[in-house]
C-alpha cells in the first residue's frame, strides 16, 4: 500500500513567459486520495493535463505504476489506468448517456477494429455501462440525449465514464464544479468507497470536501508547490494560511 | 429484408417509407425512361449513382468522422485512370509503364476494379497519413495540396494523355455481362452502391463506426478514454479512398473518358456539396445531394451557363436551415438520431 503509484519530478511548464509549473515535484501513495489545492490560476489544471498526456512538459519527468510515461501520449496512458476528468464537462455529446459509458467501457475491452456487428445491440458493452449508471443514480437517463441532462448530471456522467474504463488512477480537476450542494454530497459519497481501489488525485475548490476525503494534500501556488502534507499539518501551516486559506 | 439492413429496422415509419419510395424509384428508371422514350435518362440515373458512391464514401469521413477532406476527387480520379491505363495498354498491346515485367494491362472488371480500389486505397493511406496528423483548416488545406500535386502529377505523364487525358476504347468486360447496354450499367452501378450503402450502414453502427462518431463529436475525449484516435481515423480514410476508387472506375467506364480534372479541386468541391447538400452523416443524404446537384446542373444548365450563381444561394440556406440537408427535410426529426 505504501508504494507511490505517482510520481512527478520536477515537472515544468511555461506558457510564454509565465511558468504555470515550476518544477513540481511531489508523489502519491497507491490507493489513497491526494488533494490538490490551491488558488485559481495556481497551475492546478496544468498539472492535471501534463500528468494525463495532454500538455507536453518543458522539464520533468512522471512515472505510473513503475513505468516512465513521461513520452507517452495520452491514449496510452489512459490504457496503462491513468484516467482524467475535465474542470470542463467533457462527453460525446450527441450520444445517449448509456453510449458514452459503452464507449468507455469498449475502449476498456481493447481494440475496437470490428466492424461489422452492431455496438448498441452488444451486451458484454450495455450491461455493465447500465450497471454504472445505476451506480452513480442516472438510470433513469439512459437513453436521454447527453445535451439534454442537467449540468450535475453531466458531472455525475463524466465520473461513471471514467469509473467505467476501471483505472487505477484518477485525475480528478474538480470534479464537483458547478454543481449544488446536494449534487456535491453524492458525488463525495460515489468517490469515498473507492478509496483503496482506486488511487485519486483531486482537485477541489471547497476545502471542506478536500479536508474530509484527502489522505495527503499538496499546495500548489503560482506553480509551485508550497508544501505537501497531511491534511492537519496544511491546515495549520503558517505559510498555507497566508498564502491560500486567507481567512479560512 | 434489404430495406431494414440499410436504414435499421428501428427506423421511423416516414424513414421506411421514404427510403422504400427511394428504391421504387431507382429500380424502374430503365422503365420509366423506356416509357417516356427518353434513354439517355438512364445515362445520367447511372451517372448520378456513380457520384452517390463517391458522395456516400466522402460522408463516411466527413459526416461520421468529422474530417473534412478537400480532395475526395484525387481517389475518384486514381480509380478512373487504374481502369483508363489498363485499358489502354491492353487496347495497345503495349506494357504497363512504372511496373517490372511485361504486363499489358486487362479489360476485365474483376480485375481491374478492385486494383482501383487498391490503388486508391493506398493513396489514401499515404495521404492520409500525413494529414491526419493535423487538424481543422490545416487537414482541409493539405488534402486539397496533395489532390492538387496529383491533379498537376497527371498533367505531367504525356504516356498517360497528360492535359488531354486518356479515350477508353474498351468498358470493361464482365462475364454474361454487356457494359455498353445502358441498363446493364445502370444496374451494376445501382447493385454496388446498395451494396456499398448496406456495408456502410453496417460499420457505422459497429464498434468501430461509434468511435468514428465519437471522434467527430469530441476528439480529446476519445483520447483521454485512451483510443488512438489516429489508426481509427485513419483506417476510415483508407476505405473511404477505396470507395471512392471503386466510384472513379465506375465513372471511367461511363464517360469512357479519363482525364486530370477528376482530381481537380473544383471537382472535390462538388463531391463535398453533394454531401452537405443532401446532409451530413446519413449516408442515404449524399445519394439524395448527388441526384440533386446533378439534375439541377443537367436543368439549370440548360437555361444558363451561370447555374453555378443558382446554387451559392440554395446551399447557404440548406446550410442555414436545415442541418441535415435534403435528407433532413425528408425525414424530418428522426434524421438527427444518431
Ligand atoms: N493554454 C494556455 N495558454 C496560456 N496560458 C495558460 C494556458 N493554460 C493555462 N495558462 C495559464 O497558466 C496558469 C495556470 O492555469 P491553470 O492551470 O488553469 O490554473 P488552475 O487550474 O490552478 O486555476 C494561469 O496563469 C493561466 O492563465
Ligand atoms: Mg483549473
């Protein structure tokens, strides 16, 4: 359990002159839940996309489960079990809720060159993509159109189709925004169990859910990382209090 | 039966109707045209079956996989001159140019048509390749670049007609079969476009189809759920080419012409409004696009030369009105399911 299943080294990032990661450098524990935290404009979504494979690094180096995959591109990462959702609802938006966890759970299933038979009618993809939407309460949605659910149903949808693809590894970049407070208490009660199973990294702008869910945090702040500890120790750090909590 | 294979056995009553009406209509051209005293009304049926072939190709990619390829008329136009250069060398006696050994070229269709489509094949895969690594108005602008270098490449052989193109002295030959004879024609190019529809009908719907179409919808997504994205694409491309090969065969024997403005832009360009024209992404719209173009060109050009000015207005405002094109105005809103 001890193991990192992360690890980033030194990792940089600059847009033109702004650094948005300056040498971040930090590790996650297998089956644990790490937040990350910080204020906007931090480098938090950055992060976030050079660890899935979307943003190339400048410097720096990630390795997952044992492996480099600092050169690997982000399909391929995804595959390895590193899997990401957006701060920005992210889905195949002129499918059913039910096609879009298919489609997750085909990708899981290797390689899609068939094509002859028919993928809505295939039951080894829509049993299970029905099961996980009864998970995460959007049954009743199967068939709707995804333009046509509500914004935390979208959320709720982007957590089963990366739930689907059964990573050992979320990126999670708020996966709460937007949506209300009762939308947000199922959604920490859908990532709560899977802690053990599923290694997370979150990040989250209500501290209240970061302090109640996270094993470790780390504080990123203006692309670097201020300090990473546990949840008591950032709380009470002088330095987290000023720069970030404010008045918290 | 074939009907159900094509639009799905799910489809809506007005679909099934429409679609039945469609093919009422395509198998009793020979007929009606004999009725109406009017043959060379089964010329341009044939004609119009050949650029659905063509049109239906193009929307595998553009409407299902969102790419947007600007020079379509490069494999339309490799496949006519893989019929056109066989033929010519068969007709000369003489052997094939750029390939060892002494071979003389053929005139039998179930040789030469499925090396178009080999060939045409391979263009895609090479073209594709290339381009598929860019996107948006970068992917439109390369595959015009390279249909246009193919356009000049054939330009410059004088041993294959250069400017002039090549005359086909000889349709091509299947068994029991008389290509000269309209209506054996007109029924081989309607049979390989159902067929072509069926087959097409099928992979859009199979695993693979639906990451085509999660593609066009939300490419990054594809990605992060960890397909590459790429190899789909471009497998898609390369049987699009092929089709489109098999259309370019097709169109040689029917003008029993070849020549370089097969691969011209403006050629392409007529290709990728058939297939908005008759809409996006339903496979039966381009069919419906291709008739159209064709017959307001046949029509209007009869009138005046400036058809063209006609058609600017009508396809801004299919564009504007109506998303799914002719075949969305037919279908009405079961033409947006999926
Ligand atoms: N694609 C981009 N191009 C230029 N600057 C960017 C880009 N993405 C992010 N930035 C900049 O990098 C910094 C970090 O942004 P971001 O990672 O989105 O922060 P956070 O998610 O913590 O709010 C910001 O100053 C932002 O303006
Ligand atoms: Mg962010």
């Amino acid at each position: 359990m001890a193991d990192p299943i992360l690890e980033v080294i030194s990792l940089t990032k600059c847009f033109g002159a702004i650094a948005a990661s300056d040498g971040l450098t930090f590790s996650v524990k297998r089956g644990t839940i790490h937040g990350l935290i910080g204020p906007n404009g931090a480098g938090k979504s950055t992060a976030i996309a050079q660890l899935s494979g979307e943003l190339q690094s400048d410097t720096g180096r990630v390795r997952f489960d044992g492996q480099d995959v600092t050169r690997w591109p982000v399909d391929k990462r995804a595959r390895s079990g590193l899997q990401r959702s957006y701060q920005i609802t992210s889905l195949l938006p002129e499918f059913t809720a039910e096609d879009n966890v298919a489609m997750a759970i085909q990708s899981q299933q290797g390689h899609s060159f068939r094509f002859w038979d028919n993928a809505r009618k295939d039951h080894s993809l829509r049993i299970p993509a029905r099961k996980i939407l009864e998970r995460v309460g959007l049954s009743d949605f199967a068939d709707s159109p995804v333009m046509d659910l509500a914004h935390g149903q979208q959320r709720q949808l982007e957590l089963a189709m990366v739930l689907a693809t059964a990573p050992s590894m979320l990126l999670l970049d708020e996966p709460m925004a937007g949506m209300g407070q009762s939308e947000s208490l199922r959604m920490m009660e859908l990532l709560r169990p899977l802690k053990g199973d599923v290694t997370m990294l979150l990040v989250e702008h209500d501290m209240d859910v970061v302090f109640a869910l996270a094993d470790m945090i780390t504080v990123l702040v203006k692309g670097q990382v201020l300090i990473t500890g546990a949840p008591d120790e950032i709380k009470n750090h002088p330095e987290v209090r000023r720069a970030y909590l404010g008045d918290y | 039966m074939f009907l159900n294979k094509i639009i799905g056995a799910e489809a809506s009553l007005r679909t099934k109707i429409v679609s039945l009406v469609g093919l009422l209509i395509l198998f009793t051209v020979p007929l009606l045209a004999n009725l109406f005293d009017e043959p060379f009304l089964v010329d341009i049926a044939s004609r119009i079956l050949i650029y659905a072939l063509v049109a239906v190709s193009l929307d595998l990619i553009l409407g299902y996989g969102g790419m947007v390829s600007f020079g379509h008329g490069a494999f339309l136009g490799l496949g006519a001159y893989v019929v056109g250069i066989l033929t010519h060398h068969s007709y000369e006696g003489t052997a094939v140019a750029f390939l060892p050994g002494e071979w003389q070229g053929t005139t039998q269709a179930f040789i030469q048509w499925p090396l178009a489509m080999i060939f045409s094949g391979l263009l895609a895969l090479i073209i594709g390749a290339l381009s598929l690594r860019t996107t948006g108005v970068y992917f439109i602008m390369i595959t015009l670049a390279f249909a246009q270098m193919l356009y000049f490449f054939m330009i410059s052989i004088p041993t294959y007609g250069g400017e002039d193109g090549l005359n086909i002295w000889e349709r091509s030959e299947i068994p029991l079969l008389d290509l000269y004879d309209a209506k054996s024609f007109y029924f081989t190019c309607l049979i390989l476009l159902l067929l072509c529809l069926w087959c097409c009908s099928r992979i859009v719907k199979s695993r693979f189809g639906m990451v085509l179409r999660g593609c066009r919808q939300n490419e990054v997504r594809m990605k992060a759920l960890g397909y590459p994205v790429y190899r789909y694409k471009l497998i898609a491309f390369v049987l699009s080419g092929m089709i489109a090969g098999l259309a370019g065969a097709l169109l040689a024997n029917h003008t029993e012409f070849v020549g370089p403005g097969l691969m011209h832009w403006t050629g392409s360009g007529e290709i990728m409004i058939m297939v908005i024209l008759g809409g996006m992404g339903s496979l039966i719209g381009p069919v419906l696009g291709s008739a159209a173009l064709l017959m307001m060109e046949e029509v209007l050009a009869g009138w005046t030369e400036h058809w063209m000015i006609f058609l600017g207005p009508m396809l801004v405002l299919i564009v504007l009105f109506a998303r799914k094109g002719l075949y969305g105005l037919l279908i009405g809103k079961g033409a947006d399911n999926g």
